[in-house]
C-alpha cells in the first residue's frame, strides 16, 4: 500500500525527456560504431531523464533538420543532444542544421562547454557546436569524438534541469 505524501516529502525529480540525435557518415553506414551516441546517452540519465529516442543519421542537412523538427513538435522532447557534425570538415553541418530549426539562440551553453574542455584540449576551440530553443525543447550539439561529448555534457549537465524547468514553464 502506498503511503500517502505528506507536506514533508520531496516532490519526486522531474523526469525530462530526451532524444540523441548522431551525427555521423561511418557510423550511419555500420563503418564504425557509436561510441559517443552511448555515452551522451548514459549521462542524460543523470539529470534525470529519459532517453525516448535514439538515431544515427549521415552527415545530410536537411536529414538533421528533419529529425530536429520531429523531436521537438511531434515527440515532444525536453531536450535533444546531437553528437557529431561540428568540425571543420566540408561534412560538417550540425551547427547550420540546428540554426535554421531553433526559434532562439543559448550562447551560454556552448561557450561553457568550449571553456571547460579547453582546459584539456586546446583543441575544443575548434568545436562549432551551438545550442538554442524550439518551441519547448533545448537542442545541444555536442562533438562527435567519445571523449569530446562526454566532457562537453558533464560541463553544463548540472544546470540543464534549471534551463529546461524555465523552458516548461515551471517554478524555479
């Protein structure tokens, strides 16, 4: 039998739900295996979350903004991670994809995710990954490399639930 809730327990933690999204050619091709994919999505469930959905797409645009458009307005998503795609290669088109779908910019996100991971490698610089808003769903690119993505999402993971409690509307 359940106990009933009394004015001295805590609400039980948010539950968000989150989608990743990889980026990749090899990966998409079964040329190479996710890696990164598998660790953006074990630490999303630090926040805590959900993950709902998890792909592979190929280095295409317009497959990114498509996969983008349907976590955010039909499945509803909280927050949406892609790893992968914000090189310099010609290849790499997260960052643009990501831009022409969200409704507002969150500087903040990347720039702290380039600070922190600089401090081990000066190539973090060379990161391109953007964040921002659609409708009510937080999008992050993260680098493709293992050890990029896991860094990158351990430098701002403890104040996502506060950014996307504000997104929803909630007390905070």
């Amino acid at each position: 039998m359940k106990k009933p809730e009394t004015s001295n327990q805590k609400p039980e933690k948010e539950i968000y739900k989150v989608a990743v999204l990889t980026i990749s050619d090899k990966c998409s091709k079964g040329m190479r295996k996710d890696e990164s994919g598998k660790i953006v999505q074990e630490l999303a469930g630090k926040i805590p979350a959900e993950v709902v959905k998890y792909e592979v797409v190929p280095d295409e645009p317009d497959m990114i903004k498509a996969k983008l458009i349907e976590y955010a307005d039909d499945l509803k998503v909280d927050l949406v991670l892609t790893d992968g795609g914000t090189g310099f290669t010609e290849r790499d088109r997260t960052p643009e994809a990501t831009r022409d779908v969200i409704e507002k910019e969150v500087q903040g996100i990347p720039e702290a995710m380039r600070f922190a991971c600089f401090k081990s490698s000066p190539r973090a610089m060379l990161s391109r990954g953007i964040a921002g808003i659609r409708g009510k769903t937080l999008i992050i690119n993260l680098p493709g490399s293992s050890k990029g993505a896991k860094e990158s999402l351990e430098a701002v993971l403890a104040t996502l639930p506060h950014g996307l409690d504000m997104i929803l509307g909630k007390e905070h």
